[in-house]
C-alpha cells in the first residue's frame, strides 16, 4: 500500500506551491506569466496562513476558496482579476492531485467552483465630435506650452516655449495612436527606423505611411499604416523638436525631452510619461468644452485605441481578419471589446425606429 504523499514530505502549502511553480510553471511560462502567477498563489498562501496559523495543505477544502473568493471581492478587486487568480489556483490544485490524490483527502478544493460572470463589454471610444475637437487642440498645442506669468504679460510676440516642452511630439503621439490602435507599450518601443518613410520630406510628400514590424503581445507582429494626420505629425516632430533631444544611442522613435532627470541613456519615454501626457491634454481639452458630451477626461492611451478599432470596424464591415491584423489581438472576446459601440453610440441606432 502506498504512503501518502504527506507522510513522507511536508505538509506544507507552502512546500507544495514553490515545487509547483519550480516543476510545472517556470520551465513553460513566460517571465511575466510566472510572475503573476506567482504573486496570486503567494496571496493565497497568506490568505491560509492568516485564517487558520498554518498552512497544512491536507485541511485544505473547498470552503476555503470560496471564501478566499468572497474576500477578494470585498476588496474591490475587478471580476476579471479574482477569476485570473482562481485560475492560477486552480492549475496549482490540478497539478497536485494529478501527482498524488491523496495530498487533498476532500478532493480537488477548486474543482467546482465556478468564474465571476463578467460584465458586459464596455469600449470608451471617442465620437467623431470628440475627436475632431481633440484634434483641434492639438493642432494649437503650442499655445499650452507657452510661458506664462506676469513677466509675461502684454507682449505682442508669442513668449516662448518652456524649456522641456514637445508640443509637435506630443501631438504626434495622439495622431499615430488614433491612426493605427497601438498600444502604449508598443509606441514606446517603436523605433525610428520602423517609419516608412521616417524622413520629414518623405512623410509629407508620402500617400502612404506605415509602421512595420510591431511586437506584439504572444510574440506577435504586425504592421499598420499611418494617416495623412499622422504623417504630417511625425513630419513636424522629426524636423523640429526630435534632433533637440536625440543622441547617437537613441533608436527610440519619441524622446523625452533632454535634461529631466529621469530621461534613460537612449531618452525613450516611457509608458508612465504616455499617460502623463494623455492626461493633459485631456485636462487642456475639456477646460474649453461646454457641452458635457464632448468632454474626453481622463484620456488614456486605450481610449485612442478603442477609438481606432470602432473606426477601423465600421469602415471593413467589421472584418474580423482585419481587426486582428491591426489591432494584433487573436481573442475574440477582446476583439468585439474593441469594436462593440459606446452605449451613446449604440442608442443613435434605434433613435428612428
């Protein structure tokens, strides 16, 4: 008769879980998926400890994920992210009964227990109206970068810039991401030579622009194309204000501005700096709405590319294969997150039926 499992090795959660995620999750994993998964089950195993003093992994029982589940709820944590920490439990309690039942003397104390149901799909896109006076204002962002101040005052000529302002930059960031859906990520690390063409004259004499060879998530790439805005965006920023701060090292299509005292060595900005300045401009746009359904606070890099999917949607008639060339995204779930309307838009559908 075979001795349990238990008997002969600890009877530990916490031995188990680190055998787990040594045999079973580094070797097949990805750094960061590791990691997560990692983080869920050390949340578990504080959980256990902090209920019952221990952690003898044979008391563990259905019971307790279920209120494991209830207490991540209580803190407010997204459905989406109390389901991502079941699953990683539950590959840990899959893989121990597999190698030896007799670990969980009540049975698999996962199994059963069902996902919280999502709610329903919700994209923040950007109307038409939205973007159009987004645009305006980037097109007058200059103007936010001036000084300002009583020295001042009253002079005819436009005061200057500040010293670390990129207004051709940052209005060329908005552009590319409404015309291609990239994700911030991905814009950080695009580099110059990715723009086809990358030359000032080129971009501005171009019919055509593109991006190619976008990493994606899972490893993937894909390549996007550039609208006329666009184009002619990054055309002012390359001329005018990317020599200003580029370096022999610097491969990075955007730069931080020369001198902060964050900017890396190669001077790329970094995702933070991306929503920083989203959030801005969003700040600056609203403060000359009236019209509440206009204003587009807190901006954020997903709202462009929610933007860009609903746009890109409508005029392929939704073409799935399309969309996931774009957008680089293989789940339709996702995909339909992208491209389902915002709900104002929605109901402009049925308004004459």
């Amino acid at each position: 008769m075979p001795i349990p499992a238990f008997e002969t090795e600890p009877d530990s959660l916490a031995y188990w879980l680190k055998r787990y995620q040594h045999l079973a999750v580094q070797p097949v994993r990805s750094e960061a998926v590791t990691r997560k998964i990692a983080l869920h089950l050390e949340r578990f195993l504080t959980y256990f400890k902090q209920t019952y003093g221990h952690d003898r992994i044979s008391t563990l029982v259905q019971r307790d994920v279920l209120t494991w589940q209830r207490d991540l709820q209580a803190q407010e944590l997204a459905r989406s992210t109390v389901n991502n920490h079941l699953a990683s439990l539950s590959g840990f309690a899959t893989w121990v009964e597999n190698h030896d039942p007799q670990l969980f003397p009540k049975g698999n104390p996962v199994k059963g227990i069902g996902e919280l149901p999502l709610p329903p799909l919700e994209p923040r896109a950007l109307s038409n109206d939205q973007v159009k006076s987004l645009k305006n204002l980037c097109d007058r962002l200059d103007t936010f970068y001036r000084r300002k101040g009583r020295h001042w005052a009253g002079q005819e000529q436009p005061t200057p810039l500040r010293a670390r302002a990129r207004p051709y930059r940052d209005k060329a960031i908005v552009f590319v991401l409404l015309s291609t859906g990239l994700r911030r990520e991905e814009l950080t690390r695009l580099a110059l030579e990715q723009i086809e063409p990358h030359r000032p004259a080129a971009l501005r004499q171009a019919r055509k622009g593109r991006i190619s060879q976008i990493q994606g998530k899972g490893k993937t790439e894909r390549r996007v194309f550039l609208s006329k805005d666009a184009r002619l965006a990054l055309a002012d920023y390359l001329e005018f204000e990317r020599p200003l701060d580029a370096v022999d090292q610097s491969p990075a299509l955007f730069l931080s501005a020369t001198g902060l005292p964050a900017r890396p060595s190669t001077g790329e900005l970094s995702v933070r700096a991306i929503n920083r300045i989203l959030e801005q401009i969003g700040r600056w746009h609203d403060a000359e709405q009236t019209d509440p359904a206009r204003k587009i606070s807190p901006l954020c890099p997903h709202d462009l590319r929610h933007t860009f999917a609903f746009q890109l949607a409508a005029v392929t008639g939704a073409d799935a294969y399309e969309l996931e060339r774009r957008l680089g995204h293989r789940s339709q779930r996702y995909i339909q997150r992208y491209t389902n309307p915002p709900e104002d838009v929605a109901a402009t559908y049925v308004e004459n039926f």
